[in-house]
C-alpha cells in the first residue's frame, strides 16, 4: 500500500537533515504505529508525505500503490486515497461543516473521473456515518472546527477520514490535548474503518493510544530513522521501560 524507501528530508530554508534514511512499508489491512521520542522527525515524516512545504527530499522515494506521492500536489495525493489527519485542524469560519465536506468528497472525485455525488446521496450518507461516529446533526451544520472542543475535533476528523474512504490514512497523534475520551474516540474510528483494502499509519507520541487500536506492526522513529520494529509487545516494552534500552541497542 505504502512503501517508502531511503526517505532523506531536509529543511528548505535551513541546512538541517530530519529525516534519514526512512524505510517503512505499510501493507493493505494493516495497522502500523510509529512511536520515538520527541525531536526524532515523526511529523517531519507525515508532513512531507501530505505535501506540506517547507521540506526537501534530498533522496529515497514514497509510493502510495506504486505511484509516486512525493511528485503529486496534495490534492492529488487525497484523489490517489491518501487522507492525513492531523492534531490541529483548521477552523473555517463561515464555511459549515457539511459544505466544506461535500466540496472534499466532490473535490476527490472530479479528480478521479468520477461523477459528483448528488446532494441528496450525498445528505443519506453523511448521515448515516455521523450516526455511525455518534456526531450530532447540529455539528455537521456549524463552520468547520469553530468552537468545536478537543473531542468534537477528533469525531470530526474521524467523519472526514469516514467521508473520504481513503486506502491510506496516516494519523498523527501528539498525547497534547489529547484526554482519554478523546483518545477512545480517535481509536473507535480507527477500529471502525480497519477494512482489508485500507493500510493506516499511527504516528503516537505516547503508548496509550496503542491500549486501543491494536497495532499489527510498531516502529521506533530515533533521530531521522526507523532503528527498531517489532509487534505490539514492543509499544509495551516502551510504556514500561521508555526508550533508554533500545536507544542504547541502536548505539
Ligand atoms: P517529532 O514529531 O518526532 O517530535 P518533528 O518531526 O516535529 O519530530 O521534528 C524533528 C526535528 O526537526 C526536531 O529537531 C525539530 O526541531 C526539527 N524541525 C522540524 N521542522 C522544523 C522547522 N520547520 N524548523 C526548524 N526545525 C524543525
Ligand atoms: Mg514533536
Ligand atoms: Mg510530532
């Protein structure tokens, strides 16, 4: 689903190297975390794979299917299936929640050929997924993010992410404002939308997110690299033990 090889990032305005010499591939079905800790280029990683400006890849590749995402616009990586959420969303003042999806979901589709959805189909299933995700009616009418709590950012997101069906969705999950019912809801979404022709990337500042959603695979992210990788125990062994011992076996 996800393949990314050698990924070198560097700032653009700035002579810092971030990222390293990235291998990750996440396959279709599968859940993959990535934990380190702070400073170790992880939002460095999800940004350049959203498009976000200001980082230049100075060598290695990312492949979403087999195409190249690194050459694509951002929209163009949303049309290709690739949905990235994020730990501040946008407050679109004036722009209700429903219009601003409808754009996204139409958005999505012109670039793939497909026809728009009406707004009656699409009204049925904007509905029957907010319900799904337990959201209110009242929030889908409201602009975008504008006073919406912690919580209700999260739920939206998780409605964004159900909206758009992408094949990957990568999540970066910073433990800031991130209270644990917040954090349950982040997860029941993720569990929800787990489907086997769907890969998804957890990107975690901390072990409890991974109490629950259950990751197939989970990565250690120290310095620009993945310099470990192993099962759910390993979120464990970080929980317990943080990340002296396996910093020191990576030495
Ligand atoms: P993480 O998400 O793992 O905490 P980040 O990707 O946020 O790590 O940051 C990795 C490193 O790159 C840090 O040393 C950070 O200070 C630096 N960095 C990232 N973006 C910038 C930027 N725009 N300007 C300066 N330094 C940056
Ligand atoms: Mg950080
Ligand atoms: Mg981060």
């Amino acid at each position: 689903m996800l393949e990314i090889k050698n990924l070198h990032v560097k700032l653009e305005d700035e002579d810092k190297q971030i990222l390293k010499g990235v291998n990750l591939t996440v396959e279709a079905g599968k859940v993959h975390a990535i934990m380190g800790p702070n400073g170790s280029g992880k939002s460095t990683l999800s940004y350049v794979l959203s498009g976000r400006d200001g980082y230049e890849v100075t060598e290695g590749e990312a492949t979403l299917l087999g195409e190249d995402i690194l050459e694509m616009e951002p929209e163009e990586r949303a049309a290709a299936g690739l949905f990235l959420a994020f730990q501040y969303p946008v407050e679109i003042p004036g722009v209700g929640n429903m219009t601003f999806l409808r754009t996204a979901v139409n958005a999505q589709r012109k670039a793939r050929g497909e026809d728009e959805m009406s707004s009656t189909e699409f009204l049925k299933v904007i509905r029957a997924k907010a319900k799904d995700l337990k959201i209110d009616a009242e929030m889908l009418k409201r602009p975008v993010n504008v006073g919406f709590s912690g919580g209700e950012k999260k739920r939206n997101e998780i409605l964004q992410m159900a909206m758009l069906e992408p094949k990957m969705c990568i999540l970066d999950e910073t433990d800031s404002g991130l209270d644990v019912d917040a954090m349950k809801l982040v997860a029941d979404g993720v569990n929800a939308l787990r489907s086997e022709g769907r890969g998804f990337l957890v990107i975690t500042h901390y072990q409890r997110l991974l109490d629950h959603i259950k990751p197939d695979v989970v990565h250690i992210m120290y310095d620009g690299r993945i310099i470990k990788t192993g099962g759910p125990e390993l979120a464990l062994e970080v929980e317990n033990n943080g990340y002296a011992d396996i910093l020191a076996e990576d030495a």
